[in-house]
C-alpha cells in the first residue's frame, strides 16, 4: 500500500513538474538556442513534435462529440436551454467584439508599420521578392497561385452541414462534427430515459478515457516543446523574425492585453484566490503552447474549470467545445492586427469607418477559420484586406514566416480567452468560505476555545456528517455524498 501511495505521489510530482510555467518557458528557449546553433540537425527533430499533435488531435473529435452530446442530453432534462444559449450568443458577440477593440487599439497606438528603418524594408523585400513600394504585388508561391473564390454566407452554411458524418469524423472536419453532436445531442434529449441510459453511460466511458489519454500526454511535453521550437527555428531561421519583430512585438502586446483581461474575469467569477486560478490555468496555458491547436486543450479547459474552479460541469462540458469552434478570438485579434499592419506598411490611412469596417470583417474570418489551422488560418487576412483593397499576396509570405510565434499567441489567446467566456456565461461556483466565519451565537467546533466557529444552522449539518463518519458502515456499503449548506444528501432528502 505505502508502495503505491510513493508511485502515485512521484506521478503527481512529475505532472507537476511538466506543467510548471518556467519549465515550459525553459524548454521554448533551450529549443530556439539550439535551433539557432545547430539548424540542420535541430530539423530532424520535428517529427517528435508531429507525432505528439497527432495523438492529441487523435483524442479530439472522439471527445468534443461525447462531451456535446452527452451534456445536451442532460441540459435539456433539466431545462434551461433556450437560456443558456441565448447567453451564450451574447457572450460570445460581445467577447468577439472587446478583442478586436483591443487589437485595433494596440496597432494604432504602436504603429508597427510606420516608420521602418530601409533595412527592415530591404529584408521585407528580400522574402517578399518584390518592391513593396510597387502597385504590382503578384507573386508566386511554389508556382502559379490558385484563385479562390470568396465564400459567402450561404456557401458556409451549406459547407456546415455534414452529408456524411463519418466522412467528417475521418477528415477531421471539427465544425461539421460540431453540428452533428449538437443536432443529435438534441434529439437523444427527447429520447425516454430507460432507453438513452445506455448511450450515456458509453458516452462518459469515451469521454473519461480521452482526459485520460490526455493527462497522460502531459508528462512528455517539455521534451516535445524542446523539439518542436528547435526544428522551427533550424527551419525558418532568425531573419523573418528580425524583419517582421514591429508586428510581431505589437501583436504580443495585444495578446497580453487580452490575456490579462480573462485571467481578471475568470478571477472575479471563480471566488477563488488568485494564486489557485493561476494553478489551474497551468495546464491549458502549457498544452496550448505545446500543441498550437484549441481542440486539443478541450479535456484540461474543461478539468481546470469544473474539477479545480468548481464550475458546473454539466454547462462546462457543453459549453467548451462550442466557444472553441465558434468564438475565435485568438484569430480575429490576429486578423485585426495583421490588416492595419499592412495597411500602414502600404501607407494607407484608414479613417474610423474604414477601422471599424477591418473589426466586422475580421469577426466574420474568425468565424470562417473554425476548424482550420496553419497556412489556410493566415489566408484569411487575405478576406479582411479584400474589402478595403489592400494588397496581400505580397505580405502573406512575412506573415507565413512568423506563424509559428504568432500561431502559438493566438492559440494562447483561445484558450484561455475561451475559459474567461466560459465562466461569465454558467452561474458562479457556490462560496463556502462563510462557513468558517466567526459568528454569535455560534458553538466551537469540539467544544473548546480557540476552536474555529460556525453558524448554528451549518453547525447540526457538520455534527450529523461527523457521526455518519464516525460510524463505521458495513463492508461494501456507500455512504450518501453530503451537502453542508443544505444538511441534505446527494438526492435532496432532508435529514
């Protein structure tokens, strides 16, 4: 028994450990030294990074719909819907809006595009391969470049929608798996309790095996950040880096703004000391820069906020997988960002509507962006600077040159911008702390002085779970979950 409880311990110890902020931030700088010492064999090691995304991305589709599907079942017996989504809408235009506020804010009061020394414009020419002072701004990627079509709004309802849902489910296509789970979640809500008992009890086996797995993937992540920042940088080296620091710096900044910002909220909603939030926050701040992927970090947002904040887990459960399919605020401050940089990079002054028009364009591309990552999330600026007729094909190739620093922020602001949303939406844990005030009348806990106080009403309650403890149940016997508030157990039977 000591045995197992010494093992149990060095688990925790270690989970600790690869989790703990400075370690994560160790590993990234060790893997950037190395990376820019030794970047043709600091190359080879990218395919640890790929492996580790791809067994994490393994576990998200399997989760996301158990999660959905299995809260909604639960939330529609219990009613309240109708209002938590409306909530939620609200929510989640206004997170939307407050981040592109802050975006635009930031780039027009550093200005990271103006005023920029003729050799950082040298360098932007020399990736570029163009003259960033011509009108012509056609350039070739890996040869010639395929027009796209814009989407519009009744293409991206209609592309929505899954025709084949283990189609989607084999592709990976998370916001066609989205609308699934939601449709079908509804519809099991309707289904007689006797007969659904079974798809809910195989829906939290698949969800708890995949927090598993996930906890499990944990315990390497410093080596793989290692690996992963070292072939990054063996591959694009420091020059773009250096020529796009302006942007780079600047979009930091607002990525910091807004990181703060949700740390506050989630602070102000928890009940909780700050120092316990910061705790609980570890692991989706460490996943998210290790994976750059929000799906991914779905099963620890949803642990720090349901098992280490006390939120509800029944709304947290749900209410996860949708923000991090529908509201993105990591991409639209990066779109924000991105299309006044180049818009002062070209010159181009931008009066308030021209400003105001950037912020609903890039709430729109956010909303595209469900679902995609990498190269097609950085196309998107192409959407934005579209309607105010900026150039972008010559940019895109600078932008595509820092993704992975600026992939790594937006992933960042996702997640825990996510949480923060998460918590203004489902009611606030319950504060037990008035349990431990002092107060008269009120009998010492033991019946001696210097004993800590509590009132009368709770007081019958702690007496009656002391003598339930105290007595000892026969062998295989489960003793009811206790509610101190209330004084009654787990099904709401007074005592």
């Amino acid at each position: 028994m000591e045995a197992k409880k010494s093992k149990t311990w060095d688990a925790k110890k270690l989970y600790s450990l690869a989790l703990n902020p400075w370690v994560i931030l160790g590993s990234l700088c060790l893997g950037f030294l190395v990376g820019s010492i030794f970047p043709q064999q600091s190359i080879q090691l990218g395919f640890l990074g790929d492996i580790y995304v791809d067994l994490l991305k393994m576990i998200t589709l399997p989760f996301m719909v158990s999660a959905i599907i299995f809260s909604l079942q639960r939330l529609f017996r219990e009613g309240g819907t109708g209002k938590l989504l409306g909530r939620l809408a609200v929510v989640f235009l206004a997170a939307s809006v407050i981040v592109a506020i802050i975006g635009a804010l930031t780039v027009i009061v550093l200005r990271p595009g103006t005023d920029l020394p003729p050799e950082t414009m040298q360098k932007f020419g020399q990736i570029v391969g163009n003259d960033l002072s011509s009108s012509d701004t056609a350039m070739s990627l890996q040869g010639a470049d395929e027009v796209k079509k814009q989407m519009g709004f009744s293409e991206m309802l209609v592309s929505m929608v899954p025709a084949n849902i283990f189609n989607a489910l084999a592709v990976g296509d998370t916001l066609k798996a989205l609308v699934f789970a939601m449709l079908f979640g509804l519809a099991v809500g309707h289904v007689p309790t006797k007969i659904s008992d079974g798809l809910t009890v195989s829906l939290e086996t698949i969800y708890q095996a995949c927090q598993t797995l996930v906890r499990w993937l944990a315990y390497p992540m410093p080596i793989i950040l290692f690996c992963m920042s070292a072939a990054q940088l063996g591959k694009t080296g420091m020059e773009p880096l250096q020529a796009m620091l302006h942007f780079v710096v600047t979009f930091f900044v607002a990525s910091l703004i807004i990181l703060a910002l949700s740390v506050f909220v989630i602070w102000r909603r928890s009940n909780r000391p700050m120092s316990e939030v910061l705790n609980a926050l570890r692991e989706p701040f460490a996943l998210a820069l290790a994976t750059r992927s929000s799906a991914t970090c779905m099963p620890v947002m949803i642990e720090s906020l349901a098992d280490k904040l006390g939120f509800a887990r029944a709304r947290v459960e749900l209410l996860v997988p949708l923000s991090v399919s529908l509201l993105r605020v990591g991409p639209v401050v990066f779109y924000v960002c991105a299309t006044l940089f180049i818009a002062q990079l070209y010159g181009r002054s931008l009066s308030v509507a021209d400003i105001m028009l950037v912020m609903a364009t890039s709430v729109l591309a956010g909303f595209a962006s469900a679902g995609m990552t990498g190269l097609v999330t950085v196309s998107l600026v192409g959407m934005t600077c579209a309607y105010l007729g900026l150039p972008f094909e010559a940019a895109f190739i600078l932008f595509l040159a820092v993704d992975p620093i600026c992939d790594m922020l937006r992933t960042l602001v996702l997640v825990i911008g996510n949480m923060a949303s998460v918590t203004v939406i489902v009611p606030p844990p319950a504060d037990l702390s008035y349990l431990l005030t002092p107060t008269t009348p009120a009998a010492p806990v033991g019946g001696s002085a210097g004993s800590v106080a509590i009132p009368v009403a709770a007081g019958a309650a702690v007496a009656g779970a002391a003598a339930a403890a105290a007595s000892k149940p026969a062998e295989g016997a489960l003793l009811p979950d206790f509610d101190i508030p209330t004084g009654k157990d787990a099904f709401g039977t007074a005592r």
